[in-house]
C-alpha cells in the first residue's frame, strides 16, 4: 500500500500552482521539524509500539526502500512486534501480523472492526459504497449482503449451474492451451479470458467466443482499475489531493466509465425482459430481490460490478500461481493427476460430487491460497467503537490493517512456511485439516462473500485442467518467478508454460 508513496510522491506530474503548495507544505514541516522532537506513532502509556511521525507525512518517511505492503510490515513486525501502530499521512493505522490477534479482529471483536475507511478510488468505483466489499458497515450494507449471499448459492453448492457454465468454458479453455503445440507461451490470457467468461455468464447471461469485441472490453477496463485501484496512492491518503490532475485518476475514471456503460446497458435488458421465475443469473436474482427503497439501481449496478470484478482478478490470479507451483514442484502435479485418474478416470468430466474423492487437489488449492494470498493485506478495516487489541485500547476510527502474508508465513505455525507442501493440510491420517492461521479468505462479519463460489470454481477449473493436461516448462527455461507484483490483487510475473494432451 504504502511503500509505492514515496515513489510516486517524486513522480506526481505537477503543474506549477501545486508546486508552490508543495513548496508551502515543505515549509510548514520544516518548521515543525524545527520546533518538535520526532514523536513515535503513539506516545500515550499502554498504547501500542509505533513507528515514528511527522506532522502532515505521519510515517510515511519510514516507509520507504522499495519493499512491497506485506513484505514491509512482515519486516517491521520483527522490530516493533507483531502488533505496531504507525501513521499513514494523518491516519491513524494498527497493523495486525499474527493470528491470534486476527482472530480478535476478525471474530471475537469482529463488530468493533466492521467499519471501512472512506478512500477517493474505492468511492469512485462504488458510488461512494453501494457495494459489498469497501461498503462501511450499516444495517443496509448488512441487509444488501444477506441479498447477495442468497443469490450466489443459487448459483454454488447443490446446483450443478456453477458446474455446467464452468464445464463449457473449460473445453474451449483446453483446446486454446493444447492449440500452441509444444510451444512456450504464457497462460495468462487465456486464462483469464476463460475465468471471464464463467463470470460474465453467472453475472448478466453472456457467453463470448474468443476474440469477441465485447469481452475484449471487458478485459481491457477491469484491467485499468486492477492497475489503478486503492494501490496505497496518495489520493488514498490526502483526498485533497484529487484536485490535481493525476494519471492514475483519470485512467480510473475512464475505466469505471465504459464499466458503466456496459453494465447499465445489461441492466436495461435484463429489467426489460425479467419475469418472476427462476432467475437467469445473478443480475436477475438482485432485481427480483430489490425492496423499493433501500436497494437502489446504484446497488444493483455496484454489486454486480463488483462481483464481476472479484470473480475475475482473484480467481484467475489464484490459477495462475497454482500452475506456477505446479511448474517448480511436478511431483505435486503428477500426485494430483494420479488422484484424479484413480478417482475419476479420463471417461467423464469431473463434477462437484467428486469433491469429497480428491482431497489431495483441495489441499493444492489451500496451500497455493496460502503461499500466494490473492490479498496479502487484507482490505483495510475501521474500529467503529472504542476496543482493544492484545490488550492494547484501540479508539473509534482507527484504521487496521490485518496481513494476511505474514499470518501465513508465521514460522511458529507453519513449518517452512516457504516451501510449497500441500501435505500440510493432512493429517497423519491422509484426512484433510484446517489450521487455525490458515485464512485466505477473511473471517467474521466481513468474510469474503463469494467463498465458497469460489471454492468450488477453483475445484471445477484445475480438476479438469489436470485431468486433461500437465504443465511443463519450456525446454531449458527457468521456473517461474515467484516474487509476484502487487497491484489490489498480488499477481504472478508473465511466465511460459508447454501444455500436451494426457492420454486417454
Ligand atoms: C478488481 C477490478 C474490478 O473491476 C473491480 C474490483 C472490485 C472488487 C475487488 C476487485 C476489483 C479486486 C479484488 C478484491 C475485490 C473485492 C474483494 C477482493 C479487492 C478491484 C479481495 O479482497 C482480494
């Protein structure tokens, strides 16, 4: 979040008159410099160990050097402890880096720390919160999931829609893999391209041929606002800073405008043409379960976006890095396919009832969640009331920021932490466990809505990759890197795969 600030601090494009601001604000904090003594984030008794502060900066200046959120704050954990306050600009920030204190957040208090802080992009792309994910917690938002969570399970778990929509897009997702030969190249469009797909058909009913003009736009918009989106920018942290012109902004701008285009324009059809039966998709089952007054077209409009959005960038990001993996430790790709072979064979597709016979795959999928979260650093949350954490008070409004990363790095709690061993989620037994600090998609009141959705299109997508295809690098390649870039989502580097046939 906050490591790129520095950075594009001294990147900002700025027209002369924000260049006498900045001017004028350097002056101000020379002053201050001059007339205080650096003050650690919080000087008061029993409160928690800080970093140090600037007026205006906060601490900032201590963020620098180029390290990324998770990785940063999994570093400064080892100096200030595994809870540590510092201040992002004027704001007040805990950072939570074990589970145990998770858990506190998440569950135990997990009304307390319900609350979203209120950022200039997210507003952007939610209408200022007429969604699910940055929406702050009210009993509207509260009611809004509930609606949310009820038309996804008529899409999940006991109905075989998920399964049918993601078996079709997993044929021509093979044939575009198997197409390039014995030819390096990267997996990742098509990929994407096919996770798209899946999600396009539960949001609004479309289904794309390859190469069609409409889902090309659909890519190229829901990439601008991966690249632009609460990337810990400034304007995330002075909103007066929106006044300037700004790059990413506007780019941002651009983006959520053709989105908005394209999903108003479903959003007609689907109204036009919407009977009271069983809904088409989930654009219909909002429709259907809008109440007057409350759930307004801005919230119909925002959560299928959103759902949109979230469908796509983690579930194909989550894929990617699973192959990755695959690439750097073959034996756990053929162990899986040996799975798949002995359980489900090469006859027929696999379907979700096959789930329970393949806990190996499952356990691939925990530990790639696990190695790789698709969100190191959780979605910053807000305490809504005075509350406390490790014993520490915590007042109203202050913002926390749980990392993911490092309670799924924790050496105590995990053995090698960086070496890639589904195993680990066996018991002695071969039966399948869940640690405690194992938890990619959240918890509590603000858990991840589209969990088990995913699950099972995770589930759907590598069980039939594997049983029709491996993985292998190009000849005299090197592994994937496994550094990975983070904008909202933390993405694999481009990396080239050679796909063949399995026989059968
Ligand atoms: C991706 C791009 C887009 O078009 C819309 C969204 C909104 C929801 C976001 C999503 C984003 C990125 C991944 C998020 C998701 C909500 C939950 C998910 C941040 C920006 C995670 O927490 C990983």
């Amino acid at each position: 979040m906050s490591s790129r600030l520095l950075s594009s601090l001294s990147s900002l494009p700025l027209p002369p008159s924000s260049l006498l601001l900045v001017l004028l604000a350097a002056a101000v904090l020379v002053f201050f410099l001059m007339t205080q003594r650096l003050r650690p984030a919080s000087s008061r008794p029993g409160s928690i160990p800080g970093l140090p502060r600037l007026p205006v900066l906060g601490s900032l200046p201590w963020l620098g050097g180029g390290l990324p959120p998770h990785l940063l704050f999994t570093q400064l954990a080892r100096r200030y402890g595994s809870v540590f306050s510092l201040f992002l600009g004027p704001h007040y920030t805990v950072v939570v880096n074990s589970h145990q204190h998770a858990r506190e957040v998440l569950l135990q208090r997990g009304r307390d720390f319900a609350g979203r802080p209120s950022m200039v992009t997210t507003d952007l792309l939610t209408r200022g919160g007429k969604d699910i994910a940055f929406s702050d917690y009210t009993p509207l938002w509260k009611l809004h999931r509930r609606l949310v969570h009820n038309s996804f399970t008529l899409f999940g778990e006991g109905t075989s829609r998920l399964q049918d929509i993601v078996l079709s897009s997993v044929d021509s997702l093979c044939a575009e893999l198997l197409s390039n030969g014995r030819r390096g190249f990267d997996p990742c469009p098509a990929v994407t391209r096919a996770v798209t797909n899946v999600v396009c058909t539960l949001v609004f009913s479309a289904t794309y041929q390859p190469g069609d003009a409409e889902l090309q736009e659909v890519i190229r918009y829901n990439d601008g606002i991966v690249q632009t989106i609460a990337r810990g920018g400034l304007v995330d942290i002075y909103p007066w800073m929106k006044v300037f012109p700004n790059r990413c902004l506007s780019r941002l701008k651009d983006c959520i405008s053709i989105r908005d285009r394209l999903l108003a324009r479903k959003l007609e059809e689907h109204k036009a043409s919407l009977s009271d039966g069983d809904p088409r998709d989930l654009l219909d089952a909002l429709l259907q379960g809008q109440g007057e007054e409350t759930m307004t077209d801005d919230h119909v409009l925002m959560t299928a976006a959103e759902a949109f959005g979230a469908g796509v960038e983690t579930t194909s990001t989550t894929l990617l890095w699973i192959v990755a993996y695959l690439l750097h430790h073959p034996e756990v790709q053929q162990r899986v396919q040996k799975e798949l072979d002995e359980q489900v064979g090469s006859d027929r597709a696999v379907s979700v009832s096959d789930r329970g016979r393949l806990p190996y795959l499952d356990c691939v999928i925990n530990e790639g969640m696990r190695i790789r979260p698709v969100s190191p650093v959780l979605i910053p949350h807000t305490a809504m009331t005075d509350s406390s954490i490790g014993g520490h008070s915590v007042s109203r409004g202050t913002r926390v920021l749980v990392n993911m990363w490092s309670i799924h790095h924790d050496p105590e709690h995990w053995d090698k932490p960086d070496l890639f061993n589904p195993d680990r989620f066996l018991d002695g037994g071969g039966r399948r466990v869940t640690p405690p600090c194992f938890l990619p998609f959240g918890a509590g009141p603000r858990v991840c809505v589209g969990e088990s959705l995913a699950r099972l299109e995770l589930f759907l997508f590598l069980s039939s990759l594997l049983q029709r295809m491996s993985f292998t690098l190009p000849r005299g390649a090197a592994p994937p890197d496994l550094q990975g870039r983070l904008g909202v989502v933390l993405q694999p580097l481009p990396y080239k795969v050679v796909v063949t046939p399995r026989a059968g």
